[in-house]
C-alpha cells in the first residue's frame, strides 16, 4: 500500500479532558500514531487541560503509558516517544472559574492552528466555549471538537448547539461521530460514488432490503451509570447506525464537499419514517453464571434501559420507498461485528430447474473485523451433473488486497487530522444532529411511556428471539452472526 502520509500545518491541540479515559484509550494514542507516521510537525503543541493538578511531568508519564497500552509494539519506539510526550504539556483548568485560562492564552501561538478538543462531560462544552472567547483564546482559526453524547433528545441537543453558536461559527465546530473515521464507512462512499456497477441497482427496484447490524461483545460494566441514562438507541441508533444509514442510502452529492455530502445525508435523515412500536424490538441482557447480567452492571435493579435494539426502519423516498432498513445493535452479543449487507432481489425469472443453493446477491460491507467487502455471486459448480449453482462469495479483506503492511489507521487518526486540515466532512453538522433526534425521540418517548420491559436475552446470543421475528414476519432472515449467510 502506497503511504500517503502528508503533513499537516503546525497546531496546538488544547486537549480538555486530558486525564479522562477517551484520551488516554484513543486521542492521545492517535495523535502518537501521526507523530510516529511524521503527519505531525515537529513544533506542534499538545496542551492538555483538566481540573486536576498535575505537573507536566507527571503528563507525560500517563500518555508514556497510555502509548504502552494502546499503540502497537511496531510502532513504540524510545526516541519518537521521547519527542511526543515534549510536544505535550499540561495546564489545571477550571472550567467555570478564572482557574488556568492566562496560562492557557499565552501556551497557545497566535500563528499555529488552534484546536479546543472537548472530550468532557457535554455539560461543559457551552461553559468552555464562552471561557475561550472571554478570554480572547479562540479566533478565526481556531477549530472546536465535541464528543458525543451531542445532547439526550432534540431539545438538549438544541441547546447545545446554541450554546456553542455563542461563542464559535458552525464552520468551526467538529462533532464527532467516530464511525464516520472508520475505513470502510469512508470506502461505503468510494464503493457507491466511483464505481459504475452498484449505483444503477442501488435502489428499491434491485435492492431487497437493507441490514446494519453493529455487534459487540463487552457489556457496559465499568460505565454503567452513563449508559442506563442512555441505552442502545440513544448510545449507537441516533449517531452511529443512523450515519451508516445515510451513507448507504444517500443521493451522490455533486461534490466530495463537507456541506454538499451533509446536505445529502440530512435529506435521508428527513426521509424516514416514524417508526411504529411493533417494529422495533428492545432487549437486555441476562446473567449468564459467571458474568452479571446487564442490570447488575448498570448497578439499578429496576432499570428498563436497553442494551440490544433492533428496528425496521422505512424511507420515504423515490429511491427507498419498499426497501426496509433493519438496524440491529447491542452488547454481550455473540461476536464482535459492524456490518451492512445490502441484499439484492432474486432474478426476475429463473430459466435453470435445479438451482438448488442459488440465492440472490448480497453486497457485505465490512467494518470490522476484517475490514472489506464480498459479493455473494452465483455460479454453476464446476464438473458434470448438469446446472448446479452455488453461491460463492468474491471477497476482499482490504487488508490483502491492498497489501497493507500496517495495522489499519484508528478512525480518531484520520477524523483529528482532518480537524487540523480544516476538513468537516467526516463530522456532523449541528443540523443532522437534530434531525437525528428528532426521528429518534418519539420512539424512546414511546417506550418511557409504556415503561416496557425490554426482552430478556442471553449473553453470547444474537439477543433476544423477537429480533428475530422482526425479519421472519417479513419473511426474511438475520444474516448469521457467525459469517454464514
Ligand atoms: C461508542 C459507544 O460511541 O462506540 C460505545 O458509546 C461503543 O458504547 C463504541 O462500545 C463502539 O465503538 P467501536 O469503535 O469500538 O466499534
């Protein structure tokens, strides 16, 4: 694989949220992999800030260990290390007091790009914001990053979008919504948009139906009491499924603009339709012997919340119009898998009697593991014995076919450099946001108000039977889990 690795313009990135666990698991460690890879210049400035005291020292200790943990030996070396953790130093800020802030003006160059990454409770992003331009910290070039959760429902995530319009311009503000980093998702748009042979069948016409399906193994044990306030639909439907969504059925935009592609998916966002309450299943997992069940991890005997969702989703639009979307998610499933299949139509007519294994294609795009993509074909199978067909799948693991000696980048590699190239595409704007939760709030007020109990469902399991019927009733089945089809 040829390495295109250009470097970015110098920066100082004021990271909040230095100690937290987001940082120590992903930014930093991303941020070393660039430096490692030569993206990052030499005189670049990582400034972290939080409320505790620490000396810069100490700073650099914690990211030594945060590279040992996170990055790969391949790419730890003592001198590159060295020459990181001096780029990066340290300031205890107090986000709602006068705390800190001096120090921070005269930390940051007026010459270099600026980044405020907020990687802090969002309680704070509006207090933050409006101590930057107080203090005359942030300016034209400066650039806003937020972590999600971009609110709980429409109207907190309208005053967060207010309060952070306060004090910087929408062209400023990255928020971020790690899938779109991944590979593949960026590939979804290259598979679709530069190639000829999928986009004339990418629509209701050829395409059956649509299955995204984000599958993890881990259950919420360590941030229980953030995800029982939260769930699957709030935690991964609204923003990360709801983004592979828009990016398999979006029109092409007629640029690879940041706002021409945002104004694309915001259309499909607009498109959807409300969903009723026999179309989405909600499920919890149980205990199973050694590992707690999900409510024991969530500390709340009583809760309701879900740790598995499963929705049949419908667009109204030309393209979509009798294509359903089914969107699956959840934890302590049985194995770790993000994926979107895109099932094709059978034949409209087939002329061979015996066509035993024969189904109709299915595109599988896939995020990971194994990043890449296969095309489920049918063929005759080889020798006498008249026309058998079987299905075979014509498959690339991008890794192979690109002959990639590397690890595959991090998605916060590429989404933070992106912040420094001043490149929004990869990050939602403050009105997808919203449309998102809108379509996403009557369907949790729905359930708030029935206080269902969410299905019991086993861990290791695909979660819960009724997940299941959702597709059956239609007359359709679950791609399998464990690869099959
Ligand atoms: C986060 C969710 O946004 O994404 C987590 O809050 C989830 O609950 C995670 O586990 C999944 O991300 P990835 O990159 O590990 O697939």
């Amino acid at each position: 694989m040829v390495s295109r690795t250009i470097p970015v313009e110098t920066f100082d990135l004021v990271l909040f949220g230095a100690t937290g666990d987001l940082a120590r698991r992903k930014i930093l460690p991303s941020l070393y992999r660039r430096f490692h890879a030569g993206q990052v210049p030499e005189d670049a400035r990582i400034i972290g800030a939080a409320r505790s005291d620490l000396t810069d020292d100490a700073f650099r200790k914690d990211i030594r260990a945060a590279i040992d943990e996170f990055v790969s030996k391949a790419k730890r070396d003592g001198p590159t290390i060295d020459a990181f953790v001096e780029r990066c130093s340290y300031i205890a800020i107090d986000a709602k007091g006068d705390g800190g802030w001096s120090e921070l003006k005269s930390a940051v160059r007026d010459e270099a790009i600026k980044a405020f990454y907020f990687s802090v409770a969002p309680s704070l992003f509006g207090p933050l914001a409006a101590k930057l331009r107080e203090n005359g910290i942030a300016c034209e070039n400066s650039r806003l990053v937020v972590e999600k959760p971009f609110g709980t429902d429409l109207e907190t995530a309208k005053t967060l979008n207010a309060d952070l319009a306060a004090s910087f311009d929408e062209h400023q503000i990255y928020r971020i919504d790690h899938f779109l980093g991944k590979e593949t998702v960026q590939n979804l748009m290259a598979v679709r948009f530069a190639n000829v042979l999928f986009e004339p069948l990418w629509n209701e016409r050829y395409i059956d139906h649509v299955q995204i399906t984000v599958a993890e193994t881990v259950g919420v044990g360590g941030r229980g009491s953030y995800y029982d306030t939260s769930g699957a639909m709030r935690d991964m439907v609204q923003n990360h499924l709801m983004q592979l969504l828009c990016l398999t059925a979006m029109e092409p935009p007629t640029r690879f603009d940041p706002d021409m592609l945002r104004d694309e998916k915001l259309k499909v966002i607009k498109a959807l339709d409300p969903v009723p309450a026999e179309d989405v299943v909600r499920g919890q997992y149980k205990a199973d012997g050694k590992e707690p069940s999900y409510r024991e991890d969530a500390e709340n005997e009583d809760s309701l919340t879900e740790s598995f969702v499963a929705l049949k989703v419908g667009i109204s639009n030309w393209r979509w119009k009798h294509t359903p979307f089914y969107l699956r998610t959840g934890k302590r499933m049985t194995r770790r898998l993000s994926e979107i299949v895109v099932q094709f139509k059978e034949t409209p007519h087939s002329i061979f009697e015996r066509d035993g294994g024969s189904k109709a294609n299915a595109l599988t795009i896939r995020l990971q593991p194994d990043e890449g993509m296969d095309l489920s074909v049918t063929i005759k199978e080889p020798g006498p014995g008249g026309m058998r067909l079987v299905n075979v799948p014509l498959d690339m693991t991008f890794a192979d076919a690109l002959g990639a000696e590397d690890e595959i980048p991090d998605a916060y590699e590429r989404l933070i450099m992106d912040v420094i190239r001043g490149n929004q595409t990869l990050f939602m704007r403050g009105d997808e946001v919203e449309a998102a939760w809108a379509w996403t709030d009557p369907i949790i007020d729905a359930w708030e108000e029935r206080r269902d109990r969410p299905h019991a469902y086993a861990q290791g399991s695909v979660g819960p039977e009724e997940a299941l019927m959702l597709l059956h009733r239609d007359g359709r089945r679950w791609r399998d889990l464990e690869g099959g089809s």
